[in-house]
C-alpha cells in the first residue's frame, strides 16, 4: 500500500460554519461539564441491571481512549465511504482509499495480535490488499504475529464457495497466492460462522491490533460495495487507541471460543462452523488472545457495546431481561414467536439494543440517526420482527418531549445489484406511520394532535449526496449502510448494529468526547441532512410534513 492518508476540503466545512452557532452553544456547554459523560453514564446503569455478568466481554466501558487516524486532519479518525458530499458523481472520493490505508497502517504495526471479523464473503479487493500487505509487512519484524480472521455466514454462504459465496478453504487459498513464501510460517486462521440456523451469524466489523488500536464500524470489507464504482453505499467507521482496542479483542473471544468449541463433526462442519488454518497453526485453534493493555492514550470516553444474537453462551447466563414489548403489530406472523420484542433471554443476551436505545432516551434536545433502515424483512422464520417496538417507544417519547430527532436512511429500494439490496421499505412512510402510532398511543392524543407534535420535531428523509438528486448515474437508488446514532451533539455511536430487527453479532462504541462529537458533527452528520433535506418527507424546519 503506497497511498498515504490525504483529505481535501470537503463541502462540510462550509457546511459547518452555516451551522457554527448551533455548535458553539453545545461546545460551551460541555466545556463546563469537562469530563462529564452523562449519555454513558446512563447506558452503563441500564447494562448494570441488564446483564451485568457480561460486562467486560460483550460490554465494557473504558476511558483514555485517543480518537484518532493517521495524516494531518483531525477528522481521519472518521472512516466514511464515499466522502464526496455534494459532488452528484463523486468524482474526488476519498473514503475507500482513506478506509484502506488505515487498515494497512494498523495490521503492518501489529507485533502480537491481529483480530479481523467481517461478513462473508471474506475480504476483496483493495481491502483484501491492505489486509495482506500489512500482515506480510509486520510478518517481517514478528513472525510470531497471530491472526485471526471471523467471516459470519448466512445461511447457505459458508462451507462451500459459489458465485455469491467463499468457503474458509478458498479465502485461505486466495492469502496463500497473496503472501507468496511467507504463507507456510504465517500464523492464521480463518473461520466462517453461523451460530444458530436460520437465525444468527456474525455481522461485526473489527479489526483490532495488539490491544492497542481498533477499526469498527459498518463497513463489509468488500470494494464492489464501496470502491470505484457507479453507485457507491454510503457507509461508516471510525479508528481509536487505547483500552478500548482491548474490548473489541475481548468481543472477538467469545465469537472464537464458539467456533473452537463446535468446529467437528459432520453437522457442526456443514452448518455451523467453518475453519482453516495455515500450516505453522497445526491443529491449534485459540479462544482468547494474548495481548492485553490497558495504557491511556487519549481523554475519551467509551463505550464498547455487543450482542451475541442466538446459539451463544451467555457470560454471566441469560436470567432476567426486559418485559415483553406487548406491541402485536410489531409481529411478521403469529405462527412464529418475535424473540427481538418479547423473549426475556434474548434482550440479556443481545445488551446492545437496550444500550442504543438507551442512549437515544439519554437526549435531552437533539437525537441523528442514520441507518439503512428502521423497518425489517418480514421473511419469517428467518426475520420474526417487523420493527424494534421499545426503539419506536423511546422515539416516541423523545417526540413528545419536544426533543429534535433527525433521520436519514437508504432510500427506499436502494441496492448495488439483483444480489445486494441495501433497503428494507417500500415507502419512507413505514415509518412514520408507526410514529404517528405510537405518539398517539403514548401522549395519550387523537390523530391530528400527534402528527401535530411529529410535524414540529422530526426531520427524516432518504439519503442524498447531492442536493436534489435522487439516484447514481446508472439509476440506482442511493443506499445508505452506516449504523449511526448521535445525540446532543455530545456522544455518538458507530458499530455494526441496525437499528430494525436483526438478531446477529455485534459490536461497536459509543463515545462521548466534545471534540470527536464536534468533528463527527461537522464532518458527517450537517453535510449528511444538507444535501438529504432535498428529500425530506418530514422537515419542521421546511414545513414539510407528509403524514
């Protein structure tokens, strides 16, 4: 990897000094507050009585984090695809490129440990690139440098290899080509996992180095999706240093010592589990890393936030959990049970949901969300939930209080190819329509005073890059695969977890930082709503309402 990280002036500078005097009021605020951190503050107290027997593996809080990437610009730590707001074509995007050279920098320093999960199919292109150059660089200081490499496999993707699909053996095959001579002494294994049939696999996006530096985010590691191509999906991930790196390896654990635990066998090997190794590994299949720091790096505080979805071990044991949502719309169909809405075990076992929605409650003036979709496939028995009924509660209420709530999502219909959809609705009214629902229900109002009270506080409209257009040159909708949450301009989440109903693996953080809030202010979410508020379907400050 020769490219070095470089960043030109994008729209959201000038975006961001329109916006300046809304951000000023926010900075002085927290400036007072210093090392306050209410929003996790909150979010730990809900996982403390949720699932306190998991914290430290699929949940952890840690401070003297540092929020940063490499090159010049304060904002490299914020891994965004395409980048190119305001330009129709993206002609000058940056973001694959800046996504990748951070990945080569971080692998090629690694001295002990290297931790990648993603989704199947394993990483390709210019991705599969950063990957490999920086294990064959660091190789050359550390021979004894361990990889690990996760790939979650829907059903029907793992095993076996397809147009559409890789097996372990073949990804395997493929780094042996890439690194040539050093592949036999090389450390590496390489699972491909689905946890419970049908159900659940893999969908975290980490890649971890020594304890000490961390990627997460939403990114699938694959340049079709994002690379130089017609109709680029938008996307996100961030990089950090500190102890937070520790608890995504920590995270990476549990999903090994599941694919160690059930990797023999007739049955665990065609549905479950899928491992290959180098031959230096030999039979070796290691559950837990061996580098662990603690060292402060920075002044950040964060929050790293899991689910384990089904068929996983439960530290601590699933006892307890939430009270059923009792929202019977919520449902794909009564001959199957919603587990995301109404099984107690499922809520301990997945403490992510309840911490983002939990952060969301934690607003007190303004709530962004920007996600693919808030609505599921109803494709039971694989999706058995249509949407998060508590997650439509807590939006709700924040409505109803009068607390700004802003949304972006995929425009619906979006997708890369026949193969690859990137929405979930039909029509952004999916939405809405449970909003004015709920309001009405909770606020205790008839119809016209709840879309009343939705008219005076929401802002949602499908993705734009640019102004007023709607679709790529090649005429696809443009598809939006971040999984973002902010509020007050104060804390932000970036991970892998969607908002609608989806019961996999996941990870991310949640980080409550005044100049990383800043920087993930001016750099993502103004441009993001300047150039998608062509669009909107709900706008206050437009006077748009389409209820």
């Amino acid at each position: 990897m020769k490219s070095f990280i470089t960043k030109p002036l994008s729209q959201a500078t000038q975006i961001s000094k329109l916006m300046a005097s809304t951000w000023l009021a926010t900075t002085l605020l927290a400036s007072q507050a210093m090392a306050a951190t209410p929003h996790i503050d909150a979010v730990e107290n809900a996982l403390r009585d949720l699932a306190p027997g998991s914290e430290g593996k699929v949940w952890q809080r840690t401070s003297g984090n540092d929020i940063a990437g490499y090159g010049p610009y304060k904002s490299n730590w914020l891994l965004q695809t395409p980048d190119c707001w305001g330009d129709a074509q993206c002609q000058q995007a940056s973001g694959v490129q800046t996504l990748a050279d951070t990945i080569y920098r971080d692998i090629a320093a690694a001295t002990q440990w290297v931790d990648i999960t993603t989704l199947v199919t394993y990483p390709d292109g210019i991705f599969q690139k950063a990957i490999v150059d920086g294990i064959s660089e660091a190789l050359k200081s550390h021979p004894d440098l361990t990889i690990r490499i996760m790939g979650g496999t829907p059903p029907g993707m793992g095993n076996f290899s397809s147009p559409v699909t890789e097996s372990a053996a073949a990804y395997v095959s493929r780094l042996k080509s890439d690194l040539g001579a050093q592949y036999n002494d090389a450390n590496i294994i390489v699972a491909g996992v689905e946890t419970s049939w049908l159900y659940s696999w893999n969908h975290s996006k980490i890649i971890a180095v020594d304890s000490r530096t961390s990627i997460v985010g939403g990114h699938n590691l694959w340049e079709g999706a994002y690379g130089d191509v017609a109709n680029p999906i938008s996307d996100v991930s961030m990089r950090l240093i500190g102890p937070a790196a520790e608890s995504a390896h920590a995270f990476a654990d549990l999903l090994w010592d599941f694919a160690c635990t059930w990797s023999s066998g007739i049955v665990n090997d065609t549905f479950y589990v899928d491992i290959e190794r180098t031959p230096a590994m030999g039979n070796a299949c290691p559950k837990t890393h061996s580098t662990f720091s603690n060292a402060s790096a920075g002044s950040a505080t964060v929050m790293a936030l899991g689910g384990l979805g089904f068929g996983m071990d439960v530290p601590g044991g699933d006892s307890g959990g939430l009270s059923k949502a009792n929202d019977s719309s919520a449902a794909c169909s009564w001959l199957f049970k919603d587990y995301y809405n109404n099984d107690k075990s499922y809520t301990v076992a997945n403490p992510e949901e309840e911490g983002l929605r939990t952060l969301i409650r934690s607003a007190q003036s303004s709530v962004f969300i920007s996600q693919q979709d808030l609505i599921a496939p109803c494709v039971a028995p694989i999706a058995n939930a249509y949407y998060d009924a508590r997650l439509f509660d807590v939006l709700a209420d924040k409505l109803l209080q009068g607390v700004k709530v802003q949304i972006v999502t995929s425009t619906p219909g979006a997708k890369q190819s026949a193969l690859a959809p990137y929405s979930n609705m039909k029509e952004m009214s999916e939405i809405t329509d449970v909003l004015v629902r709920k309001v009405k229900s909770r606020g205790n109002l008839s119809s016209s005073n709840a879309k009343a009270k939705i008219c005076q506080n929401l802002q949602l409209a499908p993705l734009r890059i640019a102004s007023g257009v709607g679709t790529w040159s090649n005429g696809n909708s443009i598809g939006n695969h971040a999984k973002v949450i902010a509020v007050d301009e104060a804390a932000f989440y970036v991970g892998s977890k969607n908002l609608y109903p989806a019961t996999l693996q996941d990870f991310g953080y949640i980080v409550e930082d005044v100049d990383a809030a800043k920087t993930f202010y001016e750099d993502y979410q103004a441009p993001m709503w300047f150039n998608s508020q062509s669009a909107a379907v709900v706008d206050y400050n437009q006077g748009i309402c389409n209820l």
